[in-house]
C-alpha cells in the first residue's frame, strides 16, 4: 500500500514542490507537476532525496554534557540556565543563531521569544550569510523586503541578466525554464555577468568576465548611460520615486566614463557598450542576481545599484521585467517575514519603529519587546568570544563550517559558558562543542510552511514519523518557553496553530501600508492548512478592488482573474480540498507582483534611488597573498553536506574537495593538476586536489564551501575567509579575500575502499595527513595522501604496511582472505580484503596521484561475489579485460558518466544533447548536467576534425 504526500523540496529558494510516495520498504520522490515553480521538475539533489531519509547519522536523543537525558531533563536544564544566565548577566547575554532550514512556524517562536518575552534581539540567522544584502537593498529601495517580481517573468522577459549566480547548478529547476524559453523564443537575449565562466554561460549571448568587486561601478555606469542617452523614463521616476538627482550625481562622477568602467571592471569597452545598448534598447529586462552581489562588503550597494537601473527605466511591477532576487535557502523568505533577523520585528515590522514596537508587543501581550537591533552573525559570535554572551542556542546550521573565520567561531563556542544545538544530525563540527543536544524532527518528519523566492508560501507535510525521540523545532522552542514561566503566551498545539498566530500578526493593523500581509489566511480550519495550495503573498483578509486591479495586470485582464479564481475554486472541490470559496479568497488574495502601478511602501507610496559611489574590496591582494579567493557551491551538494552527503549518486559528480585557478596561476605557483595543493589566508588554510578548469581568469581561485570537518580532514573553506562585512546588511565577503596557492608536498597519495560499518555509523577517518570521505553505495571512500616514509619504513619491516593496510580496512586477525602486492621501488602497494567472496576492503597506494578507476573499484565493491578474475584485476591495480568504463559521473539523477556519453557521441554520431538525452537520458532530467555534456560534445568534433 503506498501513500502520496505533496511537500516541499528542503534545498535552494525555487522551492520545488515534491511527491513523497511511501512504500512498504522505500520512499519514491518525484516533482510535483501541479507546483508552480518547477512544473513536475527536480534538480539532481532533489530527485535524489530518498537516498537521505533514515537513521543514519540522526541525532537520536537528547543530551547533557555527553549523557543521554530525557527531554524533560534536557528542556528543564535549557530554561533554568537561559533563565539564570539572563538574571545574573542581563538579556542581551544570551542570543539564538537560527537558520534557513527551518520551517516558519519554528522562525516564528523562537523571534517570538526572544523579542517579546527574554526581550532581546540577538537573534540572527545563517540566511545572514547569503541573503541580507538583498533585504537591506530591497528595503532602502522599496520601504520593505519584497521581491516585486516572479518566476513567470523569466519567461516573459526579452533579456535576462544573470548577476553572481552560477543558476545552472545553484537553481537548476529556474534555469532550465530559462532554457525552455529561449527555445521557444530565439530572440530572447540571456546575459552573464561573472567573473567566473561557468555553465551558466553555455546560454548566454553575453558573458562580461568582471573583476570580482566591481559590480557598483558596472551598473553605476550603466545607470550613468541610460540617462545620458536618454533612456529614462521621466514620468515613472517623477510619480514614484525620490532622490533620483543624487543617485545619478554620484553616478556620472564616478562611473560616467564608458572606457574608465570598462578598465576598471576589467572587460573590453566593446563588450559593455553592447551590454548597456542590449539592456537600454529592450523593454522586458529581468535582473537576477544571488550570492555574487549578495555576499560583498559592498553587497548592499550592489542591489541597489541594479534596482536604480529598473527604477530609471520604469521596468518593475509589470511582466517580464524588474529585479529578482534568487534566495539560497529554502525558507531565508519564511525567517524574513517573521523577523528572524537581528534587525527585523516579527512580520516584517521594523524593530527601530516605536509604533511597530508597541503592536507587536500588544499583539503578543508580552512583557516586553526588543527595541534595540540585536548582533548579527558574525558580531553576535565575536561577542561570544569575548564572553558578552554567555548561551547561545544554535538551530538547524552549522556555523564552525559555514561563517567566515570559522575556526574564531570554534574558539568562541569552546569559551561559551552554555552552548546547546538543536539539530536532526549527530555529528557536526558544531554539535562536537555543544553542551546540550536536541533531536529536531527532519525533513519529511515535520509540518509547516516555507516561502520560496518569488514570496511563495508551500506547505512542508510529513510523510514519515520522527526517528528516536527527534520533535520539531517549534515544540522544543515552546516547551523551553513555557519551563521559562511563558507558557500563556506559547501553548500552541501544532504547526497550524503557530501559522494561524503568524498569519493574524501580519494583518494586525495593517491598513494595507506594509508589505507582508497574509490576514486571508488567518482563519484556516485545520483542514484548509493541511491542503494549503501553494500562494504568493501579500494575501490580505479583505480584497481591495486596488488589490483585484492589480492582479488583473499581472494575469492580464480582470476576466483573467476571474477564470483563474473558477478554475482554482473548482480544483479545490473536485480533489476535496475544503471549501471552493476560501480557495478562490486565496488565489484572488496571492499577488503574482508587486510595485504594479508604481506603488511601493515608504510612507510616501514612493521607491527611493540609493547613491552607490562604487568601491573595492576591503581587502585587497598584496605580495603575499596575490590572488582572490572565490567561495560557492558546486552541483550536486549542499550547504555543509549533512544531508547530501548521505547520497552516493550526488557523491560522485565532484566528490573531493578542489581548488580551481587559472594554468598560468597554477604553473606560477608550483603546483600541478591532480595534486594537493595549500590554500592560504591571513585568517587561516585549507588542503584540496588542484584544478585547471578554465573558468577562472588570472589572479582568482574557487573552493567549494561544501566540506567540513566530518567528511575531510582539512578543507573547511571558512577558516580561510575574511570576516569583513557590509556595513549595512551585516552580511560577509565571501566572494573576495586575498589569498596563496603553494604545493602540499606528500611522499603517497592514496584510496581505501571499505564497507559500511552498521546503520547509523560511519567509519573512522583514516590516521593519516589527509583525506576526504566518500559515501559509496554500502561502501564509504576516502582519498588520502601522507608525509610519512612508508615505503622506507617497510625496507625494515615489510610487517609494518601489511599491519598498517590492515588497519585502514578494519581486518580481523582471523578469518577472510587477505591479498596484497608491493614494489617497493616504485613505492606501489595494493591490497585488498575479501570474506565469502566479497570485498569487504581495498586500499592502493603510490607516491603518483594516479591511481586505479574510482568507478571500477565502486563496481567490485558494489557486487555479491568477486572471481579470481577481479582477484587478479585488483592486485594489478587495473580491470584485466577490455570493457566499457563508465567514467567520473556526469549526469547524477540517471547516473549516466562521462565515458558512456563519450561512447555514444562516438558510436551514434551526436550532436545534440537532447541526442544524447534520448540515447542516455543523461540531462533529461534537472538539466544541470546539460553543459557538461555539451562540452563533451564539442569535444568530440574538436577531435573529429
């Protein structure tokens, strides 16, 4: 018997709505083709999701100081020490660091008891860390954080303009709407501003290679342009906007000279003018723009900066154009509209308004509200540090790994007098240092809502039961509140109570001059939230005929509305999903976008330019660290990998962690492709496998953020990046800290194979310099290198290797075959462990990085029973007998790898990768693999030819 469950996928901000089909034995996860923001669409770590369900690794039970404890004990032991820490220290010594994975009703809680009730704003969130420039942009520009755009618009603009996003691989699902537009639409221009050329670029006309930092005096020169060629649109800026003089002062002063923007942006004056003449001659422009303008000591500035653009010309508020903003989590929207943020009150109110003070305070019936902005993230962990605060409580993030300087983070937590974590993972480089542990309830374990980037409201539902004694986050923070003496206040049952609260604040007296406004659905009967449709807000509880208008712009026509709100209402009947009226009070109440009809929300109705006096990098490179250090994420991971890291196929894409620069940086600084190399900064260093991609212009190198203590022993890019910050939204530079590249001279470089210790264990990392853990199916590899002489040591006592191999893969004294070769003059030595004909464990060695195929030892480790044959092949090092190799993975989500596209673009004569995608379905599904396999492609001819 099987049970269908619509959720919502936990990753990135497209939130992609998710059928969870559950099984006797397994879950089945598929997109959900009635969501509107992927249409039945997955990316790679979304499709494979079932691979990450399950105890493995779960954080089970609660805990004190090391000691398994009850939750009554546990919650006790959180509430009496916040409470004596907050009497002996006063408020502000106790601080909560939450995050993007949660869901809006555990947000609205734990902002709720700090704010009204401890009465203190540290509370700050990892969305910090990716998405704050945006929100202080948007609300410098707009009176608040909205996003005035959609998902449609993409679809319906003429020119796209991709700003620092990789959205091939950070928002596959958006991006491969944007490639079914362009096919459907050859005109459609698509534009690529990176200082990296990713795959992105493989669909864009334009790609401008900007020195990284320098995206202020891009659009400063851009908007500089538009008004000395006349491209303005003088009666939008006159009725709706202010301040316009002084934005464009700054702007023709500093960056009002084609040729000096184009020098010190770094490209060819040809290629920006032919940017500033595409984008001032096409009507429909949308600017996406993620972490590249978002994560800058000038981040702020940035937004703005492209938002100026927009205003001037009047493209915002109507189809197919204005700025859009790609959040990175999948609830940062969620944390925003109920003030997650040190700077923020709950529903998005302002926490320095004293009216908006007294409200929410009113509302809550607190005894109290913050009236101070609390610390952000990276001040809130330096005061830590310097032991102003006392307890922090940290939430669903990782922040040993993820904030920049990240082993001062490590420092500040050792130093903190209580530090609890609430988290569905065991093991984290963060919970390694908590003194109280609480088990919270996982993705497919909890209920709620989360808001995805263009203000979409989804539900997450659970389809499993919690794993050990896990509960979700809003339960946990509640029963902290009501031990605390707060029970009045936080006595609510479920999710849908928490969203029923939320959902009344907004609209609580709102007389339509704030943004977030979700009244409508203030009154859902618990039925109505269960089968809550996905709904953009604002949803206000009573529908203006301005609010109908304006939804009768975005769809077309008023008739438009109409059709739209049978047909919804209708919907809601047939599949019995409560009553026909509410549902069509939803749709008529969710708005498509915002700004329509030059409305905005500063007091005055009116967007406001921002003067944007373009700067460098704080930091800037120097003799000893000559290059700049970019940080992101790659394809097929997330975040610090707890969850994709539990996935074989996302595993085998990229599965080491790399640093990437340019040939000639590489050969300057002594370093080859395929080995180790150090990367160094003032704040710290880290070890990964060099690259030489080509994306990267001189002077830039990339490391993935992914890797943490838990799957590497020295990768953990944080430690490396410098803690400057926007002096405005808080948020760090991660995309520029000036940094060397040197050699990591190694005597061995090396590979083990070995099996699955047990569920809910994993192996011990290997002793040895370095490594890098590998989830394998049934099998975990880790790739290792070493400074020891272990082939001189062996001269001495050949026992010393075999002993020292047998350890790596767990042998027994007794029992199983052990097999084994060495030359020692070439400083080879493989061996392998097999029991009942199965491998069990295999590790090879040699002073050359290269070593025998990952894919065809994956394919021995994965079968029942070996033959002598394999016997043979794996004391050889290599497969005796000719036969396909599939090669590194390329396609995650068909595990299609690179060797078998390279047979079959061979074999079939392919041209195409939808060719390949019919022979292969490699690419067919998420997409974002469809770069790679094109430039196969042209690889291919290139050789042909």
């Amino acid at each position: 018997m099987t049970n269908a469950v619509r959720t919502t996928c936990p990753y990135c901000g497209v939130g992609c709505g998710v059928i969870a089909t559950r099984g006797n034995a397994r879950v089945d996860i598929a997109g959900d083709p009635a969501h509107a923001a992927n249409r039945g669409r997955l990316c790679s770590k979304g499709s494979a999701l079932a691979d990450t369900l399950g105890a493995e690794g779960r954080l089970l039970h609660p805990s004190i100081d090391g000691q398994r404890a009850s939750w009554d004990q546990a919650l006790t032991h959180v509430a009496d020490e916040f409470a004596r820490i907050v009497r002996e220290h006063g408020r502000d010594s106790v601080a909560l660091y939450v995050s993007g994975q949660l869901l809006t009703e555990d947000y609205y809680v734990a902002n709720k008891l700090m704010k009204g009730f401890i009465g203190t704003a540290n509370i700050d969130t990892n969305s910090r860390l990716c998405m704050a420039s945006a929100v202080a942009g948007h609300k410098r520009a707009f009176g608040a954080d909205i996003v005035p755009g959609c998902y449609e618009d993409l679809e319906l603009a003429d020119v796209i303009v991709l700003v620092g996003s990789n959205t091939a691989w950070c928002h596959p699902v958006l991006y491969q709407r944007i490639v079914r537009a362009k096919e459907q639409r050859l005109e459609l221009e698509i534009v690529v501003i990176d200082p990296r050329r990713t795959p992105t670029c493989d669909l864009a006309a334009i790609h401008l290679p900007v020195r990284a930092g320098t995206d202020v005096w891009l659009f400063a020169g851009l908007l500089s342009w538009l008004h000395q060629q006349g491209h303005i649109d003088s009666a939008f800026v006159s009725r709706h906007t202010v301040d316009v003089s002084e934005a464009l002062a700054v702007a023709h002063e500093q960056a009002g000279d084609l040729d000096a923007v184009a020098a010190m942006c770094g490209l060819e004056r040809a290629q920006l003018r032919e940017f500033y003449e595409l984008f001032a001659s096409t009507s429909r422009v949308v600017t996406v723009f993620s972490q590249g303008v978002n994560q800058s000591s000038s981040g702020t500035d940035k937004v703005n900066s492209i938002i100026n653009c927009h205003l001037l010309t009047g493209r915002i508020g109507r189809p197919g154009m204005g700025p859009l903003s790609l959040t990175g989590q999948p609830n940062a929207m969620g944390g925003r509209e109920v003030g997650g943020m040190a700077n923020m009150l709950a529903a998005q109110m302002d926490l320095a308004d004293v009216a908006h003070q007294q409200l929410v305070q009113t509302f809550w019936d607190s005894p109290t509200i913050a009236t101070a902005p609390g610390l952000k993230a990276v001040d809130l962990f330096e005061a830590i540090h310097a032991g102003r605060i006392k307890a922090v409580w940290i939430m669903a993030t990782n922040p040993v790994v993820s904030l920049p300087d990240a082993e001062r983070v490590r420092e500040a937590l050792q130093r903190c007098e209580l530090v609890v974590v609430s988290d569905c993972v065991a093991e984290t480089d963060t919970t390694a240092l908590a003194h109280v542990l609480l088990p919270a309830a996982a993705w497919g374990e909890k209920e709620g809502t989360v808001t995805n980037s263009e203000r979409r409201i989804s539900r997450q539902r659970a389809f499993l039961p919690p794993v050990g004694e896990a509960k979700p986050d809003w339960w946990i923070v509640c029963e902290v509140a009501r031990r605390m003496g707060f029970g009045a206040a936080f006595g609510f049952e479920s999710a849908h109570d928490v969203f029923l609260e939320h959902a009344r604040l907004s609209g609580y007296g709102n007389d339509g001059t704030r943004a977030f406004d979700i009244g409508g659905l203030a009154d859902l009967s618990r039925e109505e939230y269960e089968t809550l449709e996905p709904v953009q807000w604002p949803v206000p509880a009573t529908i203006h005929d301005g609010r109908l208008a304006a939804n009768a712009s975005a769809y077309g026509t008023v008739g438009g509305v109409v059709n739209s709100l049978a047909s919804g209402a209708a919907k809601g009947l047939a599949a019995g999903r409560g009553n026909a009226l509410a549902h069509a009070r939803m749709l008529a109440g969710g708005t498509l976008r915002l700004g329509v009809g030059g409305r905005f929300y500063h007091r005055d109705g009116k967007a406001r330019f921002v003067a944007t006096p373009p700067r460098g990098p704080v930091n800037g490179v120097d003799e000893d660290f000559p290059l700049v250090l970019n940080t992101g994420r790659i394809r097929d991971q997330w975040h610090t990998m707890t969850r994709t890291g539990l996935s074989p196929r996302l595993a085998e894409h990229l599965p080491e962690p790399f640093v990437d620069m340019h040939a000639q940086d590489a050969l300057q600084s002594g370093v080859r492709a395929g080995e180790l190399a150090r990367v160094t900064t003032r704040w710290g260093s880290l070890v990964a496998r060099l690259r030489t991609s080509g994306q990267l212009a001189r002077g830039s190198v990339f490391v993935p953020i992914h890797w943490s203590g838990t799957n590497a022993s020295d990768a953990r890019v944080g430690t490396l990046v410098n803690p400057i910050v926007d002096a405005v939204s808080g948020e760090p530079e991660f995309k520029h800290t000036p940094a060397r590249v040197e050699p990591m001279r190694v005597e061995w470089y090396g590979v083990l194979f070995v099996r699955h210790a047990g569920e809910g264990t994993r192996a011990a990392a290997p002793d040895v310099t370095w490594w890098t853990r590998v989830t394998g199916d049934g099998f975990i590899r880790y790739e290792m290198a070493g400074r020891d002489k272990l082939f001189e040591r062996a001269r001495a006592a050949r026992v010393h290797r075999e002993s020292w191999a047998r350890t790596l893969m767990r042998v027994p004294e007794h029992g199983g075959d052990y097999l084994d070769y060495e030359d020692a003059s070439s400083a080879i030595y493989r061996a392998a462990f097999v029991v009942d004909g199965r491998l069990v464990g295999c590790v090879f060695i040699s002073s050359r990085p290269e070593l025998p195929s990952r894919e065809w030892l994956s394919a021995l480790a994965s079968k029942k029973r070996i033959d002598d044959a394999d016997r043979r092949a794996l004391l050889a090092g290599r497969a005796l007998a000719a036969g396909p190799d599939a090669g590194p993975l390329v396609c995650s989500c068909f595990r299609v790898g690179r060797g078998t596209i390279v047979d079959a673009i061979k074999c079939h004569q392919l041209k195409t990768t939808s060719a390949v995608g019919v022979h292969l379905k490699a690419g067919t599904n998420c997409g974002s693999c469809v770069p790679e396999i094109s430039a196969l492609i042209s690889s291919a001819a290139t050789v042909s030819s």
